[in-house]
C-alpha cells in the first residue's frame, strides 16, 4: 500500500509524516538538511512515493532531490494549505499530517513546480528587477536630499541626464558636508549599478533573444526585449492554463468579486499572484497607452475612460486586461492568449520547426 507523506520543511530540516490509505498517520521523522541525510531518507521510501511540500522558501533543493528519488513531489500553497487543515493547534508534526491528509483526499491547494532550467533562467530577470529596484531606490534618496535643503530643479526633467547631474555636481558644495558625501557616494553607486544592469541585459538578450516564443511576445504592443522574456519565463508551460483567463487570473490582472444578497461588488486585485508576471503585463499596458498607434484605439480610449474615476492604478490593470486592439491575435486578451497558446502547443504536438513560428 502505497502511504502519502505530508513534508513541513524548515530552514535547517524537515519533518516527514506518512499516512496510508485508511487515513492512519505514522510517528514523524526529522531529517537535519544535509543532502546526504536527505538522501539516505529518500531512498529508504517506496519508488514514486507522493510527497506534499509546501512552497517555502528553500523548497527548490529539496524537489529536485525527491525527483531524482523517483518520487513525485507535490508543492502546497502555503496559505489556503493552512485554511483547508482547520487546526487549532499548530506544531511541525501536525502540519506534515495536515499535508499528507490533504493530499490523500486530493484537496491539497496544488502550485506547479516549473523545471529546473526554468527556474534558473527567472533568476536572470528577477535579478534586473532587484537592481532597478535598487537604482530607484538610490535615485529617490537623492531627490529626497535635494529637496530637504530647497535645492530642487526647475526646469530639469531627468536629475540623472546631463544637464540633471551637472546640476548636482553644482550645488553638492551647497549642501552639508555629511549629505554631500552620501549623495555623491550614491551617484557612484547608480553609475556602478548601471554598468551591471547593461552587462545584465546584454547576456539576457544573447542568451534568450532567439526563442520563437520570444519574438512572438515581441509582436504585441507595449511588450520589447525585458518584458518578453519576462512574460516567457514567468508563464512557463503554458499548458497548464485551460483558458486565457486562468492565466489573466494568475498575473493578478482580475478584480475580486464579492456579491451577497443580490448586491454585487468589485474589490482589489488579489495579490497572491505571480508578481513579475503581473508586473511585465501592466508596464506593457503603460507602454502601450503612450505609444501614438494605440494612443486613439481601445487602449487608449479605456484608459482616458476609466482613469478619471477610477485612478490610475485600475485603469491600468484594466486595460493590461483588456487590450482589445491587441490586433495581432483578436478583439480580446483572452483571443490573444488563446492564439499564442495554440501557436505553442500545435508547434510542440505536430513537430513543426521551431523557425516556422518566429514570423
């Protein structure tokens, strides 16, 4: 009898609880985090023995050694994984079981496990991500100093152009001796962080430029080298959607819904989504509202509609929603989606080359 085992996984270990199909659970077992250790323990279980793990912050090591096991590992969403247990007691012991139940009565809140490849290349983008948050970061405590001494531009669009950093080079001497030093340290560290971003972006661009799915995502508006690979990569399988608006949902870009008594009523976006994905599609809908070819179409037009009353927070995730003259693949992001996903799939069932899609 094949037993479903729960896994609560720590920082420095893990503590396994297996249950059988009656639903008896066995005494749990704690496993220090060391491969060798974890390894041992694995191959002690019966092959493709179904492991639940919830989505942690250390969990990739962990998957890739129960596949190499042979065993199928199952990863939990950590928070409606904690709702279906109903415990009022928490410990590691309870939770493991908790996993293990909820994966034999089939009710464990599944997230998909991307290859590993996959997960490596992220890290390529997520990276840019962190050091343009940096450089804006740095960029706003400049601002910032400027303005505390009433030293701010007029007249300067970009403090950071030339005529903006020839600026500040003027009124360091106006500014106290500490706070000079500290925004001229900064401007060395955006200089710095530039040179990297541009590295970055350069072996993004050599090493994942030539996908056809790329330069599919190159043809919708808005989207150009960053956020194309970002939608690629940040999407995955593709498969994994039935419908547009599964994924629509996944990138955070639908309202909630909360009706009761015949009242109907949309909130917020929801936010445990998939963050970047959510991200490159809104940029792209910026994007697209300022470009002069969809400036005067739908995109433009739901956008001046809706931001007056609405903000332009909503009116953007509207149309990074909508972006019905996305004309290329139909009247809708569904049809869109829908189109980019056949292409993909037909290209994987019949075995088309890959250069036939790069049109």
């Amino acid at each position: 009898m094949q037993p479903y085992l729960g896994c609560d996984a720590h920082k420095h270990y893990s503590v396994f609880v297996a249950v059988d199909e009656r639903g008896k659970a066995t005494q749990p077992v704690r496993i220090e985090h060391n491969v060798a250790a974890y390894q041992r323990y694995l191959d002690t279980l019966p092959n493709g023995t179904e492991i639940a793990i919830e989505s942690t912050g250390n969990w990739y090591w962990i998957v890739d050694l129960m596949e190499q096991a042979g065993h199928r590992p199952h990863l939990a969403n950590p928070s409606e994984a904690k709702k279906r247990m109903g415990k009022t007691h928490k410990t590691d012991a309870l939770d493991a079981k908790g996993l293990a139940i909820l994966l034999r009565n089939g009710t464990l809140p599944e997230s998909w496990i991307p290859p590993g490849e996959l997960r490596d290349q992220r890290e390529l983008l997520r990276t840019r991500m962190a050091l343009r948050d940096l450089r804006t970061s740095l960029k706003h405590r400049i601002h910032s100093a400027i303005d505390r001494y009433g030293l701010h531009a007029t007249g300067i669009s970009d403090l950071f152009g030339v005529k903006g950093r020839a600026y500040i080079t003027e009124i360091l001497p106006d500014l106290p001796k500490e706070t000079a030093r500290m925004v001229a340290l900064e401007l060395d560290s955006i200089d710095h962080l530039n040179v990297k971003l541009m590295v970055l972006e350069q072996h993004i661009d050599h090493t994942l430029a030539s996908s056809p799915e790329i330069q599919l995502l190159h043809t919708l508006p808005g989207v150009g080298k960053i956020l194309a690979p970002v939608l690629w990569l940040e999407i995955g399988d593709i498969e994994r959607f039935p419908r547009a608006e599964n994924l629509a949902s996944y990138a955070g870009l639908v309202p909630r819904v909360i009706s009761s008594g015949g009242h109907i009523r949309h909130g917020g976006t929801c936010r445990n989504v998939n963050r970047y994905l959510k991200w490159a599609f809104v940029e792209a809908a910026t994007c697209a509202t300022h470009l002069r070819a969809y400036r005067e179409g739908h995109i433009g037009l739901l956008y001046r509609r809706l931001a007056p009353g609405k903000g332009h927070g909503r009116a953007i995730v509207a149309v990074a929603r909508h972006c019905d003259t996305w004309k290329h693949f139909g009247s809708s992001l569904g049809s869109l989606l829908d189109q980019f996903f056949f292409r993909l799939i037909h290209r994987s069932t019949t075995g088309i080359p890959r250069k036939s899609f790069c049109s």
